[in-house]
C-alpha cells in the first residue's frame, strides 16, 4: 500500500504541475480559431483527457483483473512519460505554428488521459490488501496521494518556472521526468497483489454490456451515478478556477499555481488527516453526507465570491471569503472521494474489483469531461461568472435526492 500511494503522488506531481497551466498556455495559440469557438475548444482541449479515462478505464480495469495491477500500472505510468513530455514540447511551439501546438496539445492530452485512466488499478491494488472494514482508510490514502501530488506538483512547476526564465517546455518536462521516477520506482519496488485464481474467465476488454451489468448490481448503479455527479460539480469550478482568478483577482501564472497548491494542501489535510480519523467510527454513508454538506456551502461560497466580484466589490476583502469557501468543497469533495470507492468495492465481487472500480472511475471521467465543458461555457455567459458555481449547487441538490437510495437498499 506505501509503494503504491507513492507511485500515485509521484505520478499526481506531474499532473498537478501541468493543470494549472492548461487553459493558460492553450490560449496562446487560439487566435487561429474563431473567437465563438475559443471557449468550446478550451473546453474540449481540458476535457479530452478524462474522455479518454472514461473510455478506457474499463478496459484497464479488466485488464488487471486478467493479466495483473503491476503491468497495467507500469504500461499507464510509461504512457504518461512520453505525453508529458510531448506537452512541453508543444507548449513551447512559436504562435506563428498554432495550429501544429494546438494539434500536439490535444495529442499530449488525448495520451496522457489513455495513460492516466490505468490508475483504477491503483484502487484495486488498495482492494487486495485490505479487509472490508479498512476498506476507507486504505482508499483514503490513495486520495492523500492525490492531495499531496497536487499540492506540491503546482509548487514545482512555479519553481521551474521561476529557474528556467518562464520557459514554457519546462513544466511539461519536470511532469515527464517524475513519472520516469515513479515509473522505475514501480519496477523495482511494486509487487502483484491480484489474488491467484481470481482472473475472470470472460477475456473481452471492450465491453458494453459488461459495464451495464456492472451497473445494475445492487447499490453499485446508484454510487456510480452520485459519484459522477459530485465529479461533474467539482469539476466546474476546477476547470474554471484559473480564468476565475485572473478576472476576480488578477492573478498571474506563478500566483495561480499558488492556489492550486492550496486546494492540494487542504484535500491532503482532509483525506490524509481527518478523514483517516473517522474512516471505521463511521459509516461510510455518514462520510459521504457530511462530505456532500460542505461542499455544497463551499461551492454555494464561491458563487457569492463570483457575483460579489462581478458587482466591482473590493477585490482583497473577497479573498478571504474565496479561500474559506474553497477550503469548504475541497474538504467535502474529499470525504465523498475514498467514501464512494470504499462502498463500491465494499459490494463487488473480488475477482471483479478492477472492473467495478473501472467502471467507477470511468463514470467519475466522464463527471470530469462535461463538468469542464459546461463550467467553462457557462463562464463566458455572464460577466458575474457565477453561473459554473450555481450549476454545480443545483448539481448537489439532485445527489442528496439520490442519497436514501444507497441507505435503503443497504439495510439502513
């Protein structure tokens, strides 16, 4: 389980350092596009990677169900050296070729979610080693991976900027070289945890129906279905909140990764510190309410930052209230995150873990796809930008409709 949570933050550095600046090195080169059509390229060029762990996150998850979690994870980190590297490449493309950066852009993008989308198999690894009743604990550890990758990966990249004189290449190849570092890392130090004689015997990877039986199994369709509409909300504001900090508070590049260093900061805090506390003294579903409570206030929060900032109110008074409030759905989002996974696996079938928590965070990348896309169309549609925040507050409404269904079909 250490090996593999460092796997998970190693490989959480590169794309925490490669987030922050998506929407803003992509802007470089959309002159080339019609201006209608900027903000739905943006959309699709930040949503492109979760397409691709939506389609794929099944197959990897079968995959490790047949042939093992150490190959599919090795296979998914050496993806993620060749495609961050290719992001640096492109980011440091002159403006003059726009259309070949932007074309390797959404190529780097297109192989980094494909490489990505293997990380189902890091919570399988977490299924195999644990009881039922440490199930939480251990998917929380995955989720302080995360938290701890994007907390610092942010910082890294401020400071290879701050090294290399705002080269553009250099966030790209700092993300390229750290996978490399996980990759050997998972070489020499990860072993196989799927049990033996639990391979499925059906061997088709692509597979529709297989993934809609998946969803009719008691409970599971219901947690899948609250778990992508807590992604889809989380990832409005997520894909929204450079641009929101450039027009709310005129923050720059190195302040940007600032931010998103904290929103790291405060899910490592959550998941690594306090959610680990109460994972076993209360239920999962417990877990998972409380988590959708306050990340409906922090996203509530940021909406009234949003309009408040929109009406001309004073830019440093709102700062406060932009970070509690962002500290707040931060904090949910990560009591919903390992609560979700550890329910999912709790009622799969073992040798099914891979494919079930496929399944899950394939739903889970396809909440990241349209979350991004509509936040960042509903952004340029008023000048307030409020209308990303409220989408995501009407989003939660319908998932605590949704809640008593997961309570009353599992016997509470």
């Amino acid at each position: 389980m250490f090996i593999v949570f460092l796997v998970v933050f190693i490989d959480l550095l590169g794309f925490g350092i490669v987030l922050p600046l998506l929407p803003r090195y992509s802007t470089t080169y959309m002159g080339v596009l019609p201006e209608s059509l900027r903000g739905a390229a943006l959309g699709i060029l930040f949503s492109i990677f979760s397409l691709m762990q939506f389609v794929f996150s099944p197959m990897w998850g079968r995959m490790s169900d047949r042939i093992g979690r150490r190959p599919v994870l090795l296979i998914g980190l050496a993806g993620s050296v060749v495609f961050y590297g290719l992001f640096g490449i492109a980011s440091n493309i002159s403006s003059e070729l726009s259309w070949l950066a932007l074309g390797l852009l959404f190529l780097s993008r297109l192989g980094a979610g494909v490489a990505g989308a293997s990380v189902s198999s890091a919570a399988a690894v977490i299924a195999d080693c644990t009881t039922p009743e440490k199930r939480a604990r251990g998917m929380a550890l995955i989720g302080a991976a995360f938290g701890i990758g994007f907390t610092f990966g942010p910082l890294i990249g401020y400071l290879g900027l701050t090294m290399f004189d705002q080269a553009h290449w250099a966030p790209g190849a700092m993300a390229s070289l750290l996978s490399f570092g996980a990759l050997l890392l998972a070489i020499r130090l990860l072993p196989e945890t799927r049990r033996p004689g639990t391979a499925p015997a059906n061997k088709v990877l692509f597979s529709l129906n297989r993934t809609m039986e998946v969803l009719r199994m008691p409970t599971i369709g219901a947690l899948v279905l609250i778990y992508f509409l807590v992604i889809f909300a989380f990832a409005n504001f997520e894909g929204t909140l450079s641009m929101f900090t450039a027009s709310a508070f005129n923050l720059n590049d190195e302040d940007n990764f600032l931010v998103f260093s904290y929103v790291g900061l405060v899910l490592m805090v959550a998941q690594g510190g306090f959610y680990r506390r109460f994972a076993g003294k209360a239920s999962e579903e417990r877990l998972l309410s409380i988590g959708i409570g306050m990340m409906f206030l922090g996203l509530a929060g940021l909406a009234a930052v949003a309009w408040m900032a929109g009406e001309g109110k004073d830019a440093a008074g709102l700062q406060v209230s932009f970070y509690c409030s962002l500290a707040a759905a931060v904090f949910g989002f990560a009591f919903v995150n390992p609560s979700v996974s550890a329910l999912v696996s709790k009622r799969s079938d073992p040798g099914r873990q891979g494919e079930v928590l496929g399944v899950n965070q394939s739903f889970a990348a396809l909440g990241r796809i349209l979350g991004p896309l509509i936040g960042l169309i509903l952004f340029d549609l008023g000048l307030s930008h409020t209308l990303p925040y409220l989408a995501a507050v009407v989003t939660l409404v319908v998932v605590v409709l949704l809640l008593p269904r997961i309570r009353r079909t599992d016997g509470h």
